[in-house]
C-alpha cells in the first residue's frame, strides 16, 4: 500500500515537473527582466545625481571615486539592459555579481557589523539584503545562461546553423 501510494506520489510528481519544464523560459525571461530593470533604473537614477553617488563612494572610503562611480553606473546601465535583452547574459551577470559583492563588502556588510553586534543577527540581515539575493540570483544566470527567450539563444540557433551550412560533412 505505501509503495503504491509512494509510486503514485512520484508519477505524478513527474509529471508536474514535466509540465513545469516546458515553462523554464518564461521562470528565466521573469527573472532577467526583473534584474535588469533593477540595475538599469538604479543607474539611471545614479547618473542623475552623480555628484551625490560620488560623495557617496567617497564616504565608503573607495578610492578614485570620481572615476569609480560613474564607471559602475555605466555598467550598470549596460549590464541592466543587457540582461533584459538577454544579450552576453553569463558574462554581464559575473560583473554584476562582482558589483554586488562590492556593495556588500564596502556598504551593506560594514553597515549591519555596525548595527548588530551578534553574529545570528548579522548575517540573518545580510541574507535579506537584496545585494546578496542579486548575488545568488545573478551567479544563477552566469551558470544556467539567459534561456531560450533570449538573444544569446538567437545568436546561438544562428552560429549553429551557420556552422552546419559550412561544414562540408554535413551535406
């Protein structure tokens, strides 16, 4: 009976997934619009007030940060739109991540030391931080790619076809 009931559980689980599997590009295109346009507003927004993002990375104590900021709002921006477009998506979710992990250790990380003294209460903040979950998100793209609703996809399905069309062992 419970190897029955077991045996059912897991068809049908089966075919839930397989249900689901053939929605993993939509899961991926929500996912990268979602961030993109994360980066991209926040860059725009830091390019509008650029005097004040400056000051900013000037206070954190990163140096060269008159030429700093305005380089990590630019890739931002690009990096945003990028992943929206689907467009080079595994590398620009590296620099990303690298952007990410740079606020957490010049921003986010010193700020909650400051605050919460126990180690539970530190990191408990930190997982919250969106900067750690943009991290994990974007490590997520750079190792599964932008999926098949992506320009990446299309370039892909064209260098392929390309290749196939020049290999001469292929007619």
């Amino acid at each position: 009976m419970v190897r029955r009931s077991l045996a059912s559980y897991h068809s049908a689980y089966g075919r839930v997934a397989a249900s689901l599997n053939r929605f993993d590009w939509l899961a991926n295109l929500f996912l990268r619009l979602s961030i993109g346009f994360m980066f991209g507003s926040g860059a725009v927004g830091k390019l509008g007030d650029l005097g004040k993002f400056t000051v900013m990375f000037n206070g954190l104590g990163i140096p060269g940060a008159r030429v700093v900021a305005p380089a990590v709002a630019i890739i931002e921006l690009v990096g945003g739109v990028a992943l929206m477009l689907g467009l080079v998506t595994r590398a620009v979710s590296l620099v990303l991540a690298l952007d990410m992990v740079g606020a957490l250790l010049t921003d986010i990380g010193p700020g909650l030391a400051e605050k919460y003294a126990s180690v539970w209460s530190f990191l408990s903040n930190l997982f919250y931080s969106s900067e750690w979950l943009l991290t994990g998100l974007l490590l997520f793209l750079a190792c599964l790619g932008a999926g098949s609703a992506s320009l990446d996809a299309r370039i892909d399905q064209r260098l392929a076809s390309s290749e196939h069309a020049a290999d001469p062992n292929t007619a």
